[in-house]
C-alpha cells in the first residue's frame, strides 16, 4: 500500500518544494509515495472564487468558509478513503515521531492548509479533521506545517532513505535525543574528536554515546525522561 499525500491549500505552486528534493524527492519519482495539492479556490461557487468571510461575533481577519472547505474534503477524500483528515493548526496537538510513524505505515494523508485567522469550527468537526501543531508558534498559512509533516512521515517509508539502521538512533527514536556526531579530520581548531570513538572498542563506543544521548536530553529535554 502506497502513501498518498492530499494537500489542499490556497498556494498548490508551493508544493512538492523541498519534498521534491533529496531522498524525499528521488522516492516520489521511483513511486515510493504520492503527493498532489489541490486549489482551494476551485470550489468556490461565486465569480470571485470566495473562500472566507468575516468572523462571526466580529473580531480582525478573515475565516475559511466551510461549506467550501467540504466541497474540496469530499471531492478528494470520500466516505470509504481510509486516511486521516489533518488541519494543520497552532492549537493542534504536537507532532511527535511517534505520530509520524503511525502515518507513515498507513495510506496517506489529507492535509488542510490553513490560512487567514483559521477555518470554521464546523467544518472541523462535521469532517472530523485532526488538529496537528509543529510547534508553539503561528504560521502565515499551513503549508510550510503540511511540508513539516510529511518530511517527518516520508523519510520513514521504507525505501526511502534507503539505510533504515541511519535512523535507529536519531533524536525521539528511543525516548532520548542523539549523541554527538564526529567525523574526520581528527583535529578542527584545537578541537579533537573524543578518543574513544577511534579506540575501535564497539562495546565503549555504545556505552559511551548512550552517555551521552542521557547528558543531552537531561540538559535540553528533561520533560522526555518523565
């Protein structure tokens, strides 16, 4: 089963972007998974392709309109599509690498970009969209999110970074993040790299990078330990 990535969004010409680069963008073309973005202005119904009003209750900006933002779920996302619905929103729960490897061993994705001040409420609830924030920040609009996302999933895809060990101790992979990386010269500016990493002891060198991975993530990330 393949992954198939749906984005709607005011901005289709922003996609693939960065995912069509690099590892990510060698295994969209050999078909490891799909990607389309679909123009929300399409379904709009009125001669100035409307997508937003003003917020009810008064307030500043605009507000996606969502008996539009339905017609462009159902069309690219029927009752019997089996993947996940996603607006990518400040207030949505944080993406974690747990969530993106549940994705990734799923079918795909349909991923709402917003923009504006937000999308209506009722369209969130009526086509049960899943609120995911890549962080405790505000976005212009959700595509660079949408980007954010789907690095994170599609990098796990098998095949597509091609050497699945480089991953097994990346950073949220065991609950720590990673240890230092070194590589030559031996020396940079006074700096050397740590001798046991060339002592050709495998047994000191996982003892000492788990070391590590501890040190880093009690200093950076203590709430990871809990």
């Amino acid at each position: 089963m393949m992954f198939s990535a749906d984005i709607i969004t005011l901005f289709p010409e922003l996609f693939p972007g960065p995912l069509g680069a690099s590892v990510l963008g060698r295994g969209l073309k050999d078909g490891l998974w799909q990607l389309r973005a679909t123009q929300l202005r399409d379904f709009a119904t009125d001669r100035h392709r409307t997508v937003d009003d003003t917020p009810s209750g008064g307030g500043a900006g605009m507000v996606l309109k969502p008996d539009i933002l339905a017609s462009a779920i159902d069309a690219i996302s029927p009752p019997h599509d089996p993947r996940p619905r996603i607006l990518m929103s400040p207030r949505g729960a944080p993406l974690t690498q747990q969530r993106a490897h549940d994705l990734a061993t799923g079918p795909g994705a349909v991923i709402v970009c917003g923009r504006f001040e937000g999308v209506d409420q009722r369209v969130i609830e009526a086509r049960q969209l899943e609120e995911i924030s890549i962080g405790d920040y505000v976005l212009a609009g959700g595509e660079v999110a949408a980007m954010v996302l789907l690095e994170a999933v599609v990098r796990l895809i098998p095949g597509v970074l091609g050497a699945l060990d480089s991953r097994d101790e990346e950073s949220f992979e065991n609950g720590l993040l990673e240890y230092p990386q070194y590589t030559r010269p031996q020396s940079f500016e006074g700096r050397d790299i740590p001798p046991v990493l060339t002592s050709g002891d495998h047994g000191r060198i996982a003892k000492w990078r788990h070391e590590q991975s501890l040190d880093l993530t009690r200093t950076r990330r203590p709430d990871l330990l809990k």
